[in-house]
C-alpha cells in the first residue's frame, strides 16, 4: 500500500470545513474493522477492550483530529475520543472503517502540538476542497438551497448541489 504525505489537523484549529466533511461522512453508528496486526499487538499491549471500542457511535464519540493527504486535501484517518469502562481512548480510523490504532489517554490531554497545521496554504487549501465536498454532498433542502439560503448550499443556476446535474 502506497505510503502519502501526512498533515494532522485537530478540531479546535480547523479549518471547520474539514470537519464539517468528517462529520458528515462518519455520520452514522458503525461496526469498526479490528483485523490489522498492529493493532491488534498495540491494543493487547495497551489493554484496550477492542471489543468495546470497535462499535463507533459519533453522537457518543468526540472528534479531536484529521489527517489529511497533502497532495490531495482529503482526509485519509481520524481521531475520535471514546470513554469505554471509565478509560479514555483515542481510536484513530482509517480507511473503510478500518481501526488504525488505539491509544490510553489521561481525561486531560486533548491533542494539541507542533505537528498540528493551524494556518497557511496548505490550510487555506484544505478548507476550500472540504468547503466544496460539504457542499456537493449536502442534499437540497426546499426553495433555500435554489437561492444559496441559510442551509450551507451555494446558490445554483436552475437550483439544485453544486456539481449535481
């Protein structure tokens, strides 16, 4: 598998179109893949109860990061925080649904850092194309969506979602 250059993006920094994409792909309650031998070594390391924490839920789950391909401005995985059996978890979910790792956390720790991108072009960029997949995604809602209303959709020629026929 090919191996892509990283940026790690975290909640509380944005840009808020990336999440705004996360949420809206990671939108409904799913069982989560455990088959990886790493993490299946890390988990039995760190004690974490696969068995609990592959059952992903984002209405209980917090969002804390994404990282995104630089080449492309996609999100390639995700860090969710989970309390399971009074434990703090990091679940990091990658590509279809797949468990990438799991990591203990102390209540406190929230994923600030250096390797966090917090501004510039590459952030600019990331916004953008996640600003446009929200809204190519999103479906249209009634009269508002044909005119750019207060439903997140830019306004269309002839109504509709950009780039929908």
């Amino acid at each position: 598998m090919p191996v892509h250059d990283t940026a790690r993006f975290h909640v509380a920094s944005g840009p808020e179109s990336l999440f705004a994409r996360v949420r809206q792909v990671m939108d409904e309650p799913r069982e989560l893949k455990v088959h990886a031998p790493h993490l299946r070594r890390r988990a039995a390391e760190r004690g974490a109860p696969l068995e609990r924490l592959d059952r992903f839920d984002p209405g209980a789950w917090e969002l804390v990061m994404a990282e995104v391909r630089r080449d492309t401005g996609r999100f390639v995985s995700t860090t969710w925080r989970v309390v399971v059996g009074g434990g703090h978890w990091w679940v990091v979910v990658g590509l279809h649904d797949t468990i990438v790792t799991v990591i203990d956390v102390e209540e406190w720790r929230r994923g600030f850092g250096d390797r966090i991108v917090r501004d510039g072009e590459l952030f600019e960029r990331v916004g953008r194309l996640n600003a446009g997949l929200v809204a190519a995604a999103a479906p249209a809602r009634g009269p508002a969506a044909a005119v750019g209303g207060d439903c997140g959709i830019a306004a269309v020629p002839g109504g509709g979602v950009p780039g929908k026929p």
